[in-house]
C-alpha cells in the first residue's frame, strides 16, 4: 500500500460512521483454533478491522495491516502492503520489523501468486521463499528460516489462551483483536507450509554451506564413536577455527550459526546418543575425555586451522569445561551460558533434590520419545505427579517410581550422593586442574535460577589460577531467556533497555575477539561485568566481592510483635525471639501453585516469615551475595532454609532481587560433609547465597527479606529426623517444625557509592 493510499485511507476513516470506529468488535470464537470454524472467524474480525485500523507510526501500519490482509483474504493488497513495507526496511538494521516483513512477505506472495496465477500452494510458496529468502545474506537468512521452523504448536498457545478470553465477553478491543490476527497469522500459515519447508530449506541451505551430506562418525577410542554434524562455510577457500558444541540434545546443534560466523561448525553428541534424539546416555561420566578426543579429531582436518573453540549452555556448558580439565591442545577458548554443575547446582541445588532431575533424566538422558503435548501440557503433566508424589508422603528413594512408574538406575544411583563426594567430584577440575587451565573463559549467567553453575567455576578458576583470562557476565536473566534471547519483560519485570542483550550473538563476538582479533565486546570491559537493575547501566569490576567495599548488615527483629517484623541495623534487645512452625505432615497445598513471578503486588510468604526495613531515606546501589548468620534454636536435627530478598518500592510492589535461595542446614558452608543441628539448642548457623544480584533501590522502598523453611511439591522434603533425607516419609513428621530466630540473626550485602 503507498503513502498515497494510506493518506486516501485516513480521510475515508474520517467519513466513516461512529460505529465504524469503534475501538471493540464483536467475537465469538470457537472452543479451539482447530475447529474448522476458526478460519471463518478470523476472516470476518479481519475483514472487520481493515476499514478502521490506524496507526500513526507508518511501518507499523504496514507491518498490522499486511498481516490484517492476509487473514482477511485480500491476498493482493496484502502483498502490495509487505512489498512498501519491505521497501521502507531497505539500509535499515534487520531487527524483528524487517524479520516479521519477510516472513510475512513469503506467505502473502505465495497465496497472491495461487490466487492470481492459478499455481498450486507447494508451488507458490516454494517460488516466494526462493524470491525473498535467497537474496538474503547468510545470517538473515538464517533467522528467517529458524522462525519459518518454528513448529506451529509453539503458536497455538495464544491464540487458544486469547480465545478462552475474550469468548464470554463477546467483544475484543482493536489493540488486543489485532495482536490475536497477527497470532492467528503464525500459526494458521505454519500449519499450511510446514511439511513445504525441510526440502526448501535444505536446498537453500547447501547452496550455502559445505555440510557434511551425513553424519560424521569419530572414533574417540576402541569401539566407541561419537556422531556429529559439521557444517563449513560455502565460500571457505583457507582451513578456519571450529567452534563445538559437545551436547546430548539435538535441540542445540547450532553447527550452522557457527557456519554463518565464518567458523566451521561442529555439533557432538555424548556417547551413545544420536543426532535424532535416540540412544539412552549415563551423563557426565565420559564427556570431557570425549570431549577431547573429538577435539583432536577436528584439529587433523584438512578444513580446520588447528584451533577449536567450544560453547555450551546448561548441560553443553558443563562438557566444555569437562573437555578444559584436560587441556587438549587444540582447545583455545571456551564459553558459556549457565552451565550445569553436577553435584552442585544439579540433581540438587543447597543439597536439597529437586523433582526436575526426574524429568531431566526422563527426555534428555533416557533417549526415549517425548509424550505428545506442548510445553505447557508436559509442565502440567509432570506438576500432576509432582502433587501425586508429595501426597503420599513416601521416601524420596521412590521419587523415579511415583513420577516415571518404574525405578531408574540413574536417579537412584544420584540419590546415593546427597553430599558433594567424590562420585560429583571427579566429574569436575580438581584444584590443579583449574590452576591449569591458561585459555581465554568466558561465562554468562543470570540473577533468576542461571549463575550457581557460573559462579562456581568462575570463583574456582579464579582462586586456584588468579592471572585466569577468565570473564563473567550477569544481569535479570534465567536460564531460557539467557538460551532463547532475552525480552522487554521477563515474568513480570520490565527489564532495563541495557539490559536487554542478544547474549548468543555477544558471544559469538567474543570468539571473533580470540580468534580473529576483533576488539573485545564493550560488555566486557573486567573481569565481572553485570547490569544493575533500576539504574540502567552496566559495571565492570575485577572481583564478585571487593574487600573494600561497604556493606549493609541488617539484623532481624526478635521482639515480641503482633506486627510486621523489621530489618534493622543494630540487633534487637532483650531476649526475645521470631518464631516459624511449619507442619511438614499438611498436604491440604499440594495443588496451590508457587508463583514465580520477579515483581509482584503480593509477597509469596508460604512457611515464612516476613522482616522490613524503613523506608530508604535515599538511593542505595547493592550488588554481590547475600550473606547471613542465623542465631538460631531448631527443634529438629535439620531443617531446610528458603532465602529470599526483595524490594518493596514506594507504590506497593515487590521486586524479587534473586532467585530465592533454598539450602539445607546440615550443609550450610560445606558441601561434602554433614553436620546435623542440635535440636532444642541455641546455635549460629552462617551462610552465602548462592546468588549475585545488582539492584538501585530507590529512596522511599524498603528491603523485605522472607525467610522460610521448605516445604514444596516439587523438592525434597527434610523432615529432620538426622537420618538419610531419602528415607524419611511422612511418618517422621511428628509434630510440627519450628525455629526461633535469636537477636544475633543477620544478613548483610555489599553496597555501592558513599
């Protein structure tokens, strides 16, 4: 559509009765986006909404109104519309506007051409991609044929959550009707093309690179070969640096975005695993030696210059360092997103286990099918049984039973470790390992449930090697949005506009720092670079925690109140004490979910006690862990503590400041050995949060801290008896728990600025 046109548009709108320009329109769609009754719908809210749709922002317009067109069946102008579209992005950067044009712009040309020139839809669509995807440069196209991959039941989810909304109302407003057209848009045009794609993309796709025609299998030693995947760049005329990724997922082979750097992309599967998922696999127990075998393999190629980088996120993330420990010598840098620490930060996190193992294990080690279903319906599923196990009440040693239906000789053989012993040990650096690592690291992690892996080995390489060439970044990210790319929010907080880093391609940029001599991205100007949240900016600093540093200590109230406790910062007086009881035999919450979301109107305050600070007379700058002594009488040999900091702004709202901390007493301190508590004795018991965080607190809020004992679905539950965790059941919940916090409790934070 022209400029004129839309000009022409306006002032007809302006001539259009009241009722024409209503920001509501009539719906009333079907139980589900598969009823055949859908697609009618849809047409006439669409056919509804192009008359009126403004917009004052012009490629927005076009972009809605495309999209708009389509659905309605106005397959012409809808590509006339995409085609000044496109036109328009044309020197600009190919951010998500100038992607959603071309993705747009295949589907609306190829319903035109099998409305206009009478083709087939397998022939029209196969002529549009041809048209708009091949004169793209290799890294364009690449993010356009990964979103046409998308499978289309990543798309149903909102258009059926929109459905069930807004049927019983009757009506949607513009804004929300035309973001539904644009869902129903996803998922109804990856429904009509996806079985065109894997032969479309596969020509494309060797007209650009040299991959292998089919998987490479390597000898890492006698009888065992490893399967891999090796895609080269097309135009590569010289031997290139391989960037591995040694992996058990075949969701994570990226062999062709290494490609498309310049690198020779190389995705390994661990033992025993193949390309397609299949292959039953025993983790971490063989993956650095051959993780270094495949190293040395891909240094004898005639393709490779003899340097191999590897990259890794969670279990990927962990082979790489695995691989380190050896130091093949081939192996010049490797980097990381929120590795997987076994022993540490999986199966069991503060040594408590936590029931995701099970379902870890489950799709990931067990090389058996996934069930049916989307993500959604498999959370649901396995919340079912995590609700299932806990109202039995029996020992975790049954945990595989209840939630698989059978014993697993993996889940059973990991709750025999519940200390960090030398079985999780041995899968990771000895200190002498990591004094020898000398090649350039570089580990990204998040403040939400993705660092305990990277603090780990970063703080490791570190103390034992402190001239380490080894990097951290960390800002408001989880582990899927540190994967996927992050977003303007993340399960309700808006993140800061610096924040908001594509972390996949910051890496990427490193590589060609160490291995092209590109300047180093400015993210990572120190050793430890991390985004505060609320003051929008990024600090870079030598060391996680500086000697020099202030640091906040504030004491939790003991006196007797009927009020809410305070956080203060001289201890209470008198011999007073704040008292937590916590029924470990109720079940009457086994379906009440755990909410998880990082700013809230409400405090999640479950088994919890709640301790404020006054409000803040001025802005206060905090960052590194939370640390903390508890004085403490428990009236069990053990208890499991939950940690959790937050922000209470001036308006109201709640501000998780890291992802809440879960330790076990017995433990606190000390990975490999267990010390019970003395039931019924006062007691000191110190911690340090395995968390970073980085926040500005505005004058005004106050700091809430919630302290807890768990007592959760989907964890193990520590019934205190001193004998095994694994076996203690219901019956040991005699009475209920409790704990008395003494005037010497404390928690305290490194503080920034006078």
């Amino acid at each position: 559509m022209s400029l004129f046109s839309r000009r022409a548009l306006m002032l007809l709108l302006l001539a259009l009765p009241a009722w024409a320009r209503a920001l509501d329109f009539g719906f009333r769609p079907p139980g589900d986006p598969d009823d055949p009754a859908a697609a009618d719908v849809m047409r006439d809210l669409a056919q509804r909404i192009v008359p009126v749709y403004q917009e004052a922002e012009t490629d927005a317009f076009l972009a809605n109104m495309t999209a708009l067109q389509i659905v309605s069946g106005a397959y012409r102008a809808a590509a006339d519309s995409n085609r000044t579209l496109r036109g328009r992005q044309q020197g600009k950067p190919f951010d998500g506007l100038a992607e959603r044009a071309v993705l747009d712009g295949i589907y609306a040309r190829a319903l035109a051409l099998e409305a206009n020139e009478r083709l087939g839809f397998a022939k029209a669509f196969a002529r549009a991609f041809q048209e708009l995807v091949t004169p793209l440069d290799d890294a364009r196209a690449s993010a356009v044929i990964a979103r046409l991959e998308m499978p289309a039941a990543a798309y149903r989810e909102p258009v059926q959550q929109a459905f069930d909304q807004w049927r019983a109302k009757g009506s949607i407003p513009q804004a929300d009707a035309v973001a539904l057209v644009r869902a129903w848009l996803a998922y109804q045009s990856r429904r009509s093309f996806a079985a065109l794609l894997p032969e479309l993309v596969a020509a494309e796709q060797s007209r650009r690179y040299a991959a292998e025609s089919e998987i490479v299998r390597i000898p890492v030693r006698s009888g065992v070969v490893i399967h891999a995947n090796v895609v080269r760049p097309g135009g590569a005329k010289t031997p290139l640096p391989t960037l591995l990724r040694f992996t058990l997922d075949p969701a994570e082979d990226d062999a062709q975005r290494s490609a498309l750097k310049g690198y020779v992309g190389v995705t390994a599967y661990v033992r025993g695993r193949t390309p397609d998922g299949k292959g039953a696999v025993w983790p971490f127990v063989r993956d650095g030696e051959d993780a270094a075998a495949v190293i040395g393999w891909i240094a004898r190629q005639p393709w490779s210059d003899g340097r191999v980088g590897m990259l890794g996120d969670g279990y990927s993330g962990y082979a790489a360092w695995a691989a380190a420990r050896r130091r093949p010598a081939a192996l010049k840098a490797i980097a990381t997103m929120a590795p997987m620490a076994p022993g540490i930060d999986f199966p069991m996190a503060g040594q408590i286990y936590r029931n995701a193992m099970v379902r870890w294990a489950q799709e990931h080690a067990s090389g058996l099918p996934l069930r049916p279903g989307t993500s959604a319906e498999q959370d649901t599923r396995w919340q079912a049984l995590d609700a299932r196990w806990y109202s039995i009440g029996g020992p975790y040693w049954d945990i595989d039973r209840v939630l698989l239906g059978k014993r697993s000789k993996l889940i059973r053989t990991w709750l025999t470790h519940p200390s960090h012993d030398r079985y999780w040990r041995k899968f990771l650096p000895s200190a002498k390992q990591f004094a020898q690592i000398d090649i350039p690291v570089l580990g990204i992690a998040g403040y939400y449930g993705a660092e305990a892996g990277a603090l780990y080995f970063h703080q490791e390489h570190r103390r034992n090697r402190p001239q380490a060439d080894t990097t951290l970044l960390i800002g408001p990210y989880d582990a899927d949005s540190i994967r996927l790319g992050t977003a303007a929010q993340l399960r309700g907080y808006t993140l800061d506009p610096t924040a908001r880093v594509d972390l996949p391609e910051l890496r990427y940029q490193w590589f060609d720092h160490v291995f092209k001599g590109a300047k180093k991205p400015s993210l990572l100007q120190d050793r430890v670079n991390y985004q505060v949240m609320g003051a929008d900016e990024w600090r870079h600093a030598p060391a996680l925690d500086a000697p020099d540093r202030n640091r906040l200590r504030l004491y939790l109230d003991t006196r007797e109140r009927d009020g809410p406790r305070r956080l203060s910062q001289s201890p209470s007086e008198g011999d007073g004490s704040a008292q937590l009881s916590v029924d470990l035999a109720d079940r009457s919450d086994a379906r009440i979910p755990w909410p998880d979301a990082l700013r809230a109107r409400q405090l999640p305050g479950r088994n919890s006690l709640r301790f404020a600070s006054d409000p803040l007379p001025k802005d206060i700058e905090i960052d590194g862990s939370l640390r903390g002594e508890f004085d403490i009488t428990p009236s069990r040999q053990d208890v499991d503590f939950s940690v959790s900091l937050y922000e209470e702004t001036a308006n109201g709202d709640y501000q998780l400041l890291f992802e809440p901390y879960d330790f076990r007493a017995s433990y606190a301190g000390h990975r490999v050995y267990r010390h019970l508590l003395r039931a019924g004795e006062r007691q000191s018991l110190a911690f340090t949060a395995e968390r970073l965080t980085a926040r500005k607190l505005a004058a005004g809020s106050r700091i809430v801290l919630l302290v807890g004992l768990v007592k959760r679905p989907d964890r193990q539950i520590n019934y205190g008896s001193g004998k095994d965790v694994n076996s203690e059941t219901l019956a040991d919940a005699k009475r209920p728990v409790r704990v008395r916090w003494h005037a010497g409790s404390h928690v305290e934070i490194q503080t920034r600025g006078p």
